[in-house]
C-alpha cells in the first residue's frame, strides 16, 4: 500500500496516526516507532455527530532485538478473535523480556548491583502486560465511538478528517 494520505504525530503523544478512508471500512494505523505498529480495520457508522467504530481485523507488531519488527499477531481477522495468536503473544513476550534482562546482565555484569534474574514476579508483570494487550484488542470488535477517552490513540483531527471524508465521500 502506498503512503497514507493522513499520517500525523498526536499533540503530546510520541503516537502516529496514519488513516485511509473507503466507502466500506477505515483503515487506521498507528505507530510508536521504535517501539511497536498497529494495523486496524474498522467498520465504521455515524449516528448523529458522533462516529461510531467496530474493528474486524487488527494485528500489532513489536520491535525487538537490534530495532527488528516481529511478525504481525494477527489477533483477530474476520470478526474472529484468535486464541493462538493470544498465546503466541504471551509467549513472545516472556521470552523477550528473558532476553532482555539476559542482555542486560551481560552488559552491566561488572556491577553486581545491576545483576537481576528475571523472577517470577517479573514473569507475572509481563504477562499481565500481554494480557492487557489481548483485552484491548477484544475491546476492539465493539462498537465504540472514535474519539479520545483517555485509553484510546484517536486524535480529534483524525475524528473531524475521517467524518468530513464520509460526509462528503471523498474516499482514498
């Protein structure tokens, strides 16, 4: 796919925003780089003044060792949210945070105080963390108006371009 028409930093955010809008569906994108991307689709209904989103497709990508991105998890396609995908997550996410206090160690291992195992409360944060993830991408696949609440990554310029897009169907 060639360049988004809209790719904007949010105000205050080290977030991107890179948005498409066809008669059917909007793709929105947005990326932390070098920290993660996500990729969604949604459906999309305005009701009033108000732009009302349901994803039925969504896949994040990580970056990892050496600023290298992971394949994307592909955590539902079609309206199916995939348990795999979830655990395969899970894992990649345990596993890379081993890594990443494994690297650590042998950097700093003249320096006994900056020595750590990963123990298993780490384990349980990490997880944790990935669980959230997987939450928020269930979250996804209902109805939601497109708007900043505080969790979400939806800027208010992108609300007022995507619905100005539809009313004037002025499709990419």
């Amino acid at each position: 796919m060639n360049e988004a028409p809209y790719d904007e930093f949010i105000p205050g955010w080290d977030v991107a925003e890179m948005i498409r809008v066809f008669p059917d569906y909007i793709q929105y994108n947005t990326w932390c780089g070098p920290c993660w991307v996500d990729y969604a689709k949604y459906h999309y209904m305005i009701a009033w003044d108000q732009l009302l989103v349901k994803a039925f497709e969504y896949a994040y990508v990580e970056f990892w060792e050496k600023y290298r991105q992971t394949e994307p998890f592909y955590f539902f396609r079609d309206w199916k949210f995939d348990e795999k995908v979830a655990e395969e997550y899970k894992k990649w996410m345990l596993e890379n945070w081993r890594r990443i206090r494994k690297e650590l160690n042998e950097q700093h291992k003249s320096n006994p105080h900056l020595q750590k195992d990963f123990t298993p409360e780490d384990e349980n944060y990490y997880l944790g963390l990935a669980e959230d993830k997987i939450e928020y991408c269930k979250d996804l696949a209902e109805w939601r108006e497109f708007e900043f609440d505080g969790d979400s990554r939806y800027s208010d310029n992108a609300k007022t371009r995507i619905m100005k897009k539809i009313k004037n169907k002025n499709f990419d």
